[in-house]
C-alpha cells in the first residue's frame, strides 16, 4: 500500500474490533445520516459530457453537518441501466469548497467488503465500509471516484450548488487536481452517514425552494444551510430537494410520493421531517392553459391527500413531520398565476396551519411575502423571478424555524 494512505478502510466487523483509534463511545453510537442529495437521471445539459465517461476521476465536495466517527459513503445508480463499476474510491477533507485540493495525510481508501472495486446493480445505492476519519460538523469532505465507464443513464444530482471536478485516469489520491474539468453538479453520491450519539437528522423535502435555486455556488447559503447551523452540529439537516420537482407527478425527477422511501424513510437516524413542495404542482395546473374549477379543486384535493400519506408513512417511522407553507408566485412569468392559482395556494396553506394535519408548523409564506402585496414574494427576498429568494431571503427562512419543533 503506498506510504500516501495513511488510514485503511476496514470492513464494520474489523473496525470495530480491531480499531484501537476508535472510541468505545463512538463504536457504540447509531449510524446517523450527516449529509445527502437526492437522485435523478440529468437531462442532457447537466450530464457528464461524453469525454468524461471512460476512465476518469471524479472528485465531488461535500459539508456534513453533523460530526462523528465511524464514517461510511453511499454511492447510487438509482438510474443507471446497467451496474456501475467504481475502480477505487478515496475520502478526504477539503481545503475548501470551491477548490479540488484536500489535506494529503487525509487521503483515506474506501473499501466496499474489504475490497477497493465495487458493482453497483442497476437501481442500487451501495454503501462503503466504516472508516475511522473522526469528522467534525461543517467540515467539507472530498469524495473521489475511478471509474472505466459512467452508465449511459446517469444518476445524478444537477442542483448541487457546488463544484465538482473530473480528469481522465486514476487520481483518487492525488492531493490537487489542477488540471481537471469543474461542473457544479453532483453524480452518483448520495449521502454520507456517520457513527453519532445524541443526534439525529432532519430531512427537508421539497423542490427548488429547498434546493437552493438563486443561492451562492459553493456559498453553501441554502434555508437548510441556514437551520444547520443554526442547530450547531447537534442534529443533521439533510437536503433532499430537487429543483422543479412536484409532489403528484414526475417532471425534474421522480415526484415527491415516489421517492420518500430512497430519500427520507430509508436514511439512519431521521428524527424530523420538513416538506415544502408543491407550488410546481400548482404552476403546471393551468401553465398551458386554464382549467375549470373542479380542476383546481381537485389538484388542492390531490395534493393535500399527498400531504396526509407523508405524514402517515413518516410516523410509521417514528418521524414526525413539520408542513412549511408555500411561498407566494405571483408574477411569475414562468406559470404565469392568475386569482385561481392564488386561491389554491391559499387552500393548501389553510390546510397546513389547520392544527392535526402535522406535528408542527413552518410559516414561510408568513415570513417572505410581500406586506403591501400579499400574493407576491417580498421584493427584499427575491432573486429576480417573482418565485425564487436570494441570498437574503434564504437566511430569513432558515431564521424563521422554531428550534422547539426539532427537538
């Protein structure tokens, strides 16, 4: 093994009883999801392009917000059509979001049943062994990975508001990548999990909102950032938002209802959950053309049922569940919204306060409408588009959240 590794990945059974760097406390703690995206296949302008397919070295950058020990990564080819073969896999700390460079001595081999080379059946997410990588909340961790071929289908995570970097041949240990392709996507990573005690994970759910859209690349200044800091490091705040994505029907990625289990149930450690979706539902009702009346109510009918299956679903989990309102569209020359739109946000919203129907409440419309102009997002908050915040009001979001529910 050459002298640049300086820890080795070992299998769960070996680590645990045969690490002596590991704690006994920390060996003894759950495993706790500390960050992860949500997957889809990417549309043509957010896929790897074709030079990056064969032979190459991935090198993706992201910020746990929880620490802990133990650590283990989850890989995917939720979408791929064939298996996904990585030839090697390192972990590493950043020097810093925005940069390929990692700590050398760092410099981490994953292992996958004692094993550097993996396959990935089609469909599948596939997690690395423990490593002993103590790791602290917020520090940004670089994962890279080798591989001979990307599957036609990718799975991928367009939103990522991160860099990324790729180079052809085996650089999974390389301390920089000066040479490499950026993209500010994510491809075929879907979380991170960690050995933490005392914890736990807060899961939002949602679409763009929660994505990040019209937030700092590598600024790390999402709603979700916001509350994870917020929260400081005691309870994991994982992102699962995908931009333009609906709670009844597929469009950016599967719909909401679709992927709960990948993306919520199926995470270790997952205490609370926050759901903000639906306005896309909303917009794409009348986008092309209006409806009738039984047609808004049925789609405020449809999405409000949704709503009650998350709820039902996540308690069977022992999850409980805050409904966060949708913020306000008017003006936006994408779904171009008219009164009727607007009294079905107002429904949905009704429902979401009406005590019984969650375990808590988020009152982002409250927090980010325009006091002149109710129906309208906040001018001080908004990126420009009538539906997106900026910088500014992301912060006001992640500010507004009541610490209490998530305790």
């Amino acid at each position: 093994m050459p002298p640049k590794f300086r820890h080795f990945a070992l299998t769960a059974a070996a680590l645990l009883a045969t690490s002596p760097t590991m704690p006994a406390l920390a060996a003894s703690c759950p495993w706790v999801a500390a960050w992860g995206s949500s997957q889809m296949e990417p549309g043509a302008d957010n896929a790897l392009p074709a030079e990056a397919r064969r032979d190459v070295t991935l090198r993706q950058i992201v910020r746990p917000s929880i620490g802990g020990s133990g650590l283990r990564v989850r890989f995917s080819n939720a979408f791929g059509d064939v298996p996904l073969v990585i030839e090697a896999a390192t972990l590493a700390r950043a020097v810093q979001p925005g940069s390929a460079a990692v700590n050398a001595g760092s410099v981490t081999r994953l292992s996958f049943s004692g094993k550097r080379r993996v396959t990935i059946p089609p469909g599948a997410d596939w997690l690395s062994d423990p490593i002993d990588l103590p790791l602290r909340a917020f520090d940004d961790l670089a994962i890279s990975i080798h591989l001979a071929a990307v599957p036609g289908r990718q799975t991928s995570h367009p939103g990522s508001r991160a860099t990324s970097y790729w180079l052809a041949g085996d650089h999974v240990a390389d301390a920089d990548l000066p040479a490499a392709a950026k993209v500010d996507h994510w491809y075929m990573l879907s979380g991170i999990e960690a050995r933490a005690c005392g914890g736990g994970a807060v899961v939002a759910l949602g679409d763009s909102i929660t994505d990040g859209r019209g937030t700092t690349t590598n600024g790390n200044d999402r709603w979700t950032d916001v509350l994870a800091r917020r929260l400081g490091g005691k309870r994991a705040v994982i992102n699962q938002g995908i931009g333009g994505n609906r709670v009844l029907l597929d469009g950016l990625g599967p719909n909401a209802m679709a992927r709960l289990d990948r993306d919520v149930l199926a995470l270790p450690g997952v205490t609370h959950l926050i759901l903000l979706e639906g306005i896309n539902d909303l917009g794409n009702l009348t986008r092309l053309q209006p409806v009738s009346a039984g047609e808004h109510a049925a789609m405020v009918e449809q999405i409000t049922g949704a709503y009650a299956q998350i709820v039902a679903r996540a308690h069977a989990r022992g999850i409980k569940v805050h409904g966060a309102t949708l913020l306000p569209y008017m003006g936006t020359e994408y779904y171009h919204p008219d009164a009727a739109n607007e009294a079905d946000r107002q429904a949905i919203n009704a429902w979401i306060r009406e005590p019984g129907h969650f375990d808590g409440v988020i009152d982002f419309d409250k927090v980010m409408r325009d006091p002149a102009r109710p129906d309208r997002l906040n001018p001080a908050y908004d990126v420009g588009d009538a539906l997106h915040p900026n910088p500014a009001g992301y912060k006001a979001m992640g500010e507004a959240i009541p610490l209490e529910l998530l305790r």
